[in-house]
C-alpha cells in the first residue's frame, strides 16, 4: 500500500514538472511571437488580447474550493499554522473572483456588488474562523466554518447560482499536503 501511494505521488510530482515545463516552454513561445507581432504597440489590440487571457470567473471560485477544503483539513487536525495559511488563500481568491467579476447580475437581473458582499463575508464569518484558528479552539472553528459555508452559500443564491451548494468535505483531494503537524516527512 505504501509503495501505490510513493508512486502515485511521484506520478504526481513528474506530472507537476511537465505541466510546469509544458507551461514555461509555451509561454515563452506566445511572448516571443506577440513580441515580433506588435513591433509598435497597438493599444486595442493589447487589450483585446489581454481579455482574451483573462481567466473566466469560474477558475478563482475552484481555487476556493479548493483552499477552502484544505482550510477544513487543516482544522481538523489542529494544524493552526496551516488553516492559517489556507485561510489566507481562501481570501485571497474570494478577492481575486471579485476583482474579475465585481458585478454579476443577481435573481433580479442586476449587478450584485460583490465587493460589498465580500467585505461582509471577510468581517463577519471569515473573521470568526481567524479568531478560532488564533485561539487553537477546534470547536469554535468547526461552527465558524459551517456558519462560512451558508455566507458562501446565501452569496451563490444572490449571484443566480443556487445549483453550487457547498458542503462541509468529506475527502482530502490531491493528497500532496500532509495536514498531521506531527508529520516528520520529508525534513
């Protein structure tokens, strides 16, 4: 059993290289051919262009999921520094989600301010799972994060998305962060 999970995670580990390599390689190849394309700089153009990369608002929200669940891991185990940081970058894409998409139309067709929305999040049920990972008070953390879950939840409503329900999870993901704070590998 420990040798399928070192291979998995080596799998993973090579995997991660290559995408990156694959990524470094590409880049390099679209900089180099905008580069020779616009000699002279066209304003619209660049813009075009740069709407064109702009990632949809979708891809912060998996991040958050993603940040978020190992937000509740980290928790779990009473791994403080870690929830700390997984905290951090679950905020971190919630601002980023409301820097590409600030007005998304609501159940009444809309804008939604989601800044305002953000900010009632961060000051109200984000702050409460801060302050119970600062305490190290696991049950504080658990209901604050369940309370988190219905904000993220009222705000999907809000947004026309009610169909993205989240939950409290159930399973690690990619299982490449070890959570136990005991873990003594790899040093």
């Amino acid at each position: 059993m420990r040798y399928v999970r070192f291979m998995r995670s080596l799998a993973l580990v090579i995997l991660g290289f290559a995408s990156g390599g694959l990524f470094v390689i590409t880049s390099q190849h679209f900089i180099a051919s905008a580069q020779r394309d616009n000699a002279a700089s066209n304003p619209d153009a660049d813009l075009q262009r740069l709407k064109s990369i702009v990632p949809p608002a979708s891809h912060p929200m998996v991040e958050v999921g993603y940040h978020a669940a190992n937000l509740w891991f980290a928790g779990q185990k009473k791994n403080w520094p870690l929830a700390n940081y997984y905290w951090g970058e679950t905020r971190n894409r919630l601002r980023w989600e409301v820097a590409l998409n600030p007005g998304p139309k609501g159940t009444d067709g809309n804008p939604v301010d989601m800044k305002s929305t953000l900010d009632g999040i961060e000051h109200g049920s984000m702050a409460k799972v801060k302050d119970a990972i600062d305490k190290k008070d696991s049950k504080a953390f658990a209901d604050e994060y369940k309370n988190l879950l219905e904000d993220c939840y009222s705000c999907h409503k809000n947004v026309n998305r009610a169909y993205l329900r989240p939950m409290v999870p159930v399973n690690v993901g990619p299982p490449i962060i070890n959570t136990d704070p005991a873990a003594t590998w790899p040093q």
